[in-house]
C-alpha cells in the first residue's frame, strides 16, 4: 500500500516519487498537505531546517520535478547579495512562463523593483492560476544581506498579489532568523537526521546488478558498523561504499569465498577500511588513488591522515615553534638546563627518581609554559640565531589559530600569555624529520 496519496496527483506520479525519496515520506506527505491543489493558494511561506546531509534539498528538487510543479530553485551561497539572488530569481522566472524563449538579462536594484518585475513576469494564466514555489537553499545566508529582504520574503505573496509560496532551505533554527521588528511567521518543519537503519535501507538500494541484494546489504551493515560513529552525512557513506565495494569483492572474484563467507570478508575489507579511516572528510587523495593504492597493496603507513600531512604548508621558524612548544610541555621545566645548556654541571639522579614523577608525562598532558620559555628553547634547538622580530610572534598567533598550540587564560594577563602544544608525538616526529 503506497503512503503517499492526494487527490490533486496521479497515483502513478506518487508512487514514482515514493521510491525516489526512502525514509522521507512523511516528510513528502505533510509537505503535500500544505501545497494543497495545484490552484489552491499555499501557505505563504515554509521554514525547512535540518543538520547537513538529512535530505531537505535533495526532497524539495525531487518533489518539485517529479509533480512538474512550476518552481525557481536558488542557492543562496553561489548568490551571496541581495542584487544578484533577485535578478536570478527574475531570470528563473522567464523559463518558467510557457511560451517564452531563452531568457532575456534582468537589472533589479531594489525590491520594490524585484516585487514590479516580478508581477510583470507572471503574467500568464496558466502561472496564475497554479502556485509557483521559490526555494531559497541555504537560507541562513539571508540574515547577512539587507534587513527588508529576509521579511519581504516571508510575505512574497501578499505583496505581489500572485499565488507564490517561498520555501526556505537552512540548517539552523527559526529562532536564529527571527528579526527584533518582528516578521510574518513561517510554516516551520523539521527533517531528523538519518538513522542507521534509514542509511541501511538507502545505500543498500545501490547495489550492483552483478551481486546480490542480500550480499551488498551485507557490506554496508559493515561499512556502517565501522563509519556510523564518526560520520552520518549520507553523501560521505556513499562515497565509501563505492570506493571500497571492489575490495570487499575480491575473495569472491578470486573464488576464496562465496557471498555468504561474512567472516573471510571482514577480515579482508577490516585493514583497508581503517586506513579510510584516516581520510574521512579529508579528500587528501583522489578516488583513483585510492583504488591504485588498494590494488597495489599499500601498507598504512603510506597512506598519511592529517596529522601527519599538515606540516608540509607551514613555515620554517614555526615547525621549530611547534617542536619547541611541545619540549616545554611535555618536560619539566628544571630539565631545561640540563637538556638545553652545554656546561650545565652536574645533577643528581635522585632528583629525578621521586615518587610522583615515574608516571609519563605524555600519560598525564601537556602543562602550560610562558612565551619566554618557549622563545628560549627555540634559540637552543635553532641553529643560526634569531632574532626575536614580529614575524616570530605572528607564527606563534598563527599556530593559535590553527588550534596546533592553545592559549591558557586570557591576553590581558601582566605576566604575559600562557600556550599549550595540542599534537601528538607522532606530528611532531614527523615535523622532526
């Protein structure tokens, strides 16, 4: 039994985009009910708001399309002010009346000229007569542009008189758009994020034709067992689903195994799933790569995540700041003498043989030191001389910014800042090398 039914669509046309958009009917559903017929004025204006990858765009396209429901679809990033997102609007518009050939440029300064034109280029029965839909994608970027765009939206349709609906696309709240004025309040809904056993069900549709449904879901149960806990966005999963599917395959390929060894598979696809691991979101190498380097039988090691990648972009002087940071850190600063002076006289060992210091101090942290005590290592560690000039300094605010040191306290303290070094050793060998 379909769950999408309205009287205003053919049943063929619902149940077509039923099998389009899996684990959002509900969602399709409510959203038909506020249309309405195709002649019917709609609500004037739907707020969509949802975490990244949970299908709002994807399902608003799909259903605009598949209805053949007359629509403009705008990004509000690609359009960033308020002249270029009117006039793409306007130039949309022109497609979307019958009979009209290719579009013509459009110059709109203010709204009261988008409000004039746009009434001019709806001038069509059948237009009005049928409501058109104006999706604005990545709607919070209206808050950035002028203070009248954001409510003339809202009430698009009282002002020109037309029967139009503006569906706001965004990833934040309501409440972060609302104005101080006050505005017209929009029809506000809320897509959850993806459940497992929603992805489950979704990418298991992808499955090639020369494998069995049942063997595929079985690698994305999988893939997902590994992934789900790190990343949820829809588009990332289906990347590495495809990405690592011939892996998967090859004991069956080779004939080693048959679709249902589940256990010879795992430990074959385990290792080469946890090196994906490291370039989740990172896009540090290409597809092809990727695929070159599983054929070839590439160990760990040759693949580098981030940690071990990002020193390559930064400066001379600051990969000496970072490897001077974490000596301040992680040694005591008694030691100084010792690890840093030549003729530092003799210690005693049992200075160094109390009780609480047995434990490791990459066990208990980094410590926080003072900019003089960074500052002097670095001139030990360093082999020419320094000189202590701003562009030092502002390498040591651009490791801050970087997050690979971290500011302890506040600037305005009269002993001078504090810094805590946040790698780990393994980046700071490799900044070493």
């Amino acid at each position: 039994m379909p769950n999408l039914e309205h009287a205003a669509y053919p049943a063929a046309d619902l149940l077509h985009l039923e099998s389009l958009v899996p684990c959002r009917e509900s969602q399709v559903s409510l959203l038909l009910s506020v249309f309405g017929e195709r002649q019917q004025f709609s609500f004037p204006s739907i707020f969509i708001y949802g975490h990244t990858s949970s299908g709002k765009t994807y399902v608003m396209q799909t259903l605009l399309t598949t209805l053949q429901l007359p629509h403009v679809f705008v990004n509000c990033v690609e359009y960033f002010t308020s002249r270029l997102l009117l006039e793409e609007i306007l130039i949309q518009l022109q497609s979307c009346s019958p009979g009209t050939g290719q579009t013509s440029p459009v110059h709109c300064d203010t709204l009261n000229d988008f409000v004039r034109l746009f009434k001019q280029a709806v001038p069509s029965q059948e237009l009005q007569n049928e409501t058109l839909y104006i999706v604005l994608d990545r709607a919070e970027q209206l808050r950035e542009m002028e203070a009248n765009i954001l409510p003339a939206f809202l009430r698009l349709q009282e002002l020109t008189d037309r029967n139009v609906t503006v569906v706001l696309l965004s990833e934040i709240v309501w409440e972060l758009f609302r104005p101080n004025i006050g505005c017209f309040e929009p029809f506000t809904m809320y897509f959850p994020d993806y459940s497992i056993g929603h992805l489950q069900k979704i990418l298991s549709q992808n499955h090639p034709p020369e494998y069995s449904a049942d063997f595929y879901a079985a690698y994305i149960n999988i893939l997902l067992g590994v992934f789900y806990m790190v990343c949820r966005d829809l588009k990332e999963l289906r990347h590495l689903a495809a990405l690592n599917f011939a892996k998967y395959c090859e004991p069956v390929v080779r004939g080693e195994a048959n679709e249902r060894d589940t256990r010879k598979l795992w430990k074959n696809i385990e290792p080469h799933l946890k090196k994906a691991m490291q370039t989740v979101y990172l896009r540090e190498i290409s597809s092809s790569q990727w695929e070159r380097l599983q054929h070839d039988g590439g160990e760990p090691g040759q693949l580098k995540g981030l940690s071990a990648h990002t020193h390559v972009e930064l400066p001379y002087y600051s990969k000496f700041l970072l490897i001077a940071a974490y000596l301040a850190s992680y040694n005591p600063v008694r030691t100084d003498k010792r690890f840093f002076l030549k003729h530092h006289g003799k210690i005693r060992k049992t200075n160094f043989m109390k009780k609480h210091e047995k434990t490791s101090n990459h066990l208990l942290g980094p410590k926080p030191f003072p900019l003089d005590r960074l500052l002097a290592i670095l001139y030990s560690i360093v082999d020419n001389r320094v000189a202590p000039t701003a562009n030092i300094f502002s390498q040591i605010t651009s490791l801050v910014t970087l997050q690979l040191l971290s500011m302890v306290g506040q600037n305005d303290q009269l002993d001078g800042p504090r810094y805590k070094c946040t790698v780990s050793l393994d980046f700071i060998r490799a900044i070493a090398r």
